[in-house]
C-alpha cells in the first residue's frame, strides 16, 4: 500500500511539474493536474494543502539535489585534500601542495561541471520554473539567486560549514567569489579556477 500511495505521490508531483513548466504556475489548474495524473482533486489536496505547497516541493527538492552533489564534490575533493595536507586554503589563495594536486584538482573541477550541467538538462523543467518565478515579486522571487549562490548565508550553507569546519582560513572574500560561482548552479565554458588565485610549493 505504500508503495502504490508513493507511486501516486510521484505521479502527482511529476505532472504538476510538467504543467507548471508549460504553462507557468499561476495558470496551471489542479484539476487539469488532478485529470492528467487520474486521481480526483481530494487527493491532490490530501497529499499537499495547496498548488503552492506542490511547487515548494519542487523547488526545495531541487535545492537538496543541488547541494548534495556540491556538497559530495566538496567532501571527496576538497575536504579530502585538506585532510591529506595537499590543500591549504589562504585568506588570499588556495595553495596545493604540488603541480600533481593543482592537475587533479582541475580535472576533478571539470568532471564536476559535467555532472552540473547533465544535473540541469534532466531536470530543465523545475529550473524553468524557478527562473520563471523569480521574475514575479512572490515567495519564490530570491529562488534562482539562492540556486545561484550556495553560500548565500554562511551560517546556513552545508558547503561553507563544512570547508571551514577544516581550514578556518576559508571565508567569503572577494578572493573567494570564484568559489560562490562555482558551487552555484551556472557553469561555463570558461573554467572558474582560471580566477582562482592558485599556487603551488615553487609558485
């Protein structure tokens, strides 16, 4: 019974989310979602109080995925070479132990950027939709900035706390901004750590 009770949750969300792409949030109806989804309206509503708790859904969904693979990235990269003594992170630099490390740590950057950019084309959908209603003056108008900047707030950011918890010379500096948008959800063609201020033992 609970797999079938999720199964029909999954459903619902994942028709809600192909309406409110189309069509945008303020036009899309929970009936048509309810039709579209074949349940009836009460269960639309029994699973959620309203369209908007279905389209909060999304998008803190969204934001949970997004850190989870910033914050893996961040254990397995950074954190780790921190801990292995091959990473040391200045007020003004990040300074890595040798030219081998500041390679891997460049190549592990880019197979990141990778998993961003395949993470944003599969789920297009919700990212149209929050670009959508930042543009409105609504409770999600700060959403794409906050999808953007993963440090918005220090004390919050699972990324900034878990850094720090290892090297508490890293902060968000001016010197840092490389790293704000990285771990934000707009990778380029141009690598960021070309603005990143790097060294090595010799540099």
């Amino acid at each position: 019974m609970k797999d079938v009770t999720e199964e029909t949750k999954s459903r619902i969300i994942s028709v809600a989310k192909r309406h409110f792409s189309e069509k945008g949030f303020d036009a899309a109806r929970v009936d048509e979602i309810a039709k579209d989804a074949g349940v009836n309206k009460a269960l639309i509503y029994y699973y959620f109080e309203s369209k908007e708790a279905i389209l909060d859904h999304l998008i803190q969904k969204l934001f949970d995925d997004i850190s989870s693979l910033a914050l893996a990235f961040v254990e397995e990269h950074v954190v780790a070479m921190i801990e292995q003594g091959r990473l040391d992170i200045e007020s003004d630099r990040w300074r890595f132990a040798s030219e081998e490390d500041i390679q891997s740590f460049y190549k592990a950057c880019l197979q990141y950027t990778e998993k961003v950019v395949d993470f944003s084309l599969s789920n297009r959908g919700v990212v149209r939709i929050v670009i959508f209603e930042s543009l409105k003056h609504g409770k999600h108008k700060n959403a794409l900035f906050r999808l953007l900047d993963m440090l918005y707030n220090k004390n919050e950011s699972p990324l900034y706390r878990t850094i720090w918890s290892r090297d508490h010379d890293f902060d968000y500096t001016p010197e840092a901004v490389v790293f704000k948008f990285f771990f934000g959800f707009s990778p380029s063609s141009t690598s960021p750590l070309t603005l990143m201020p790097m060294s090595s033992p010799a540099g």
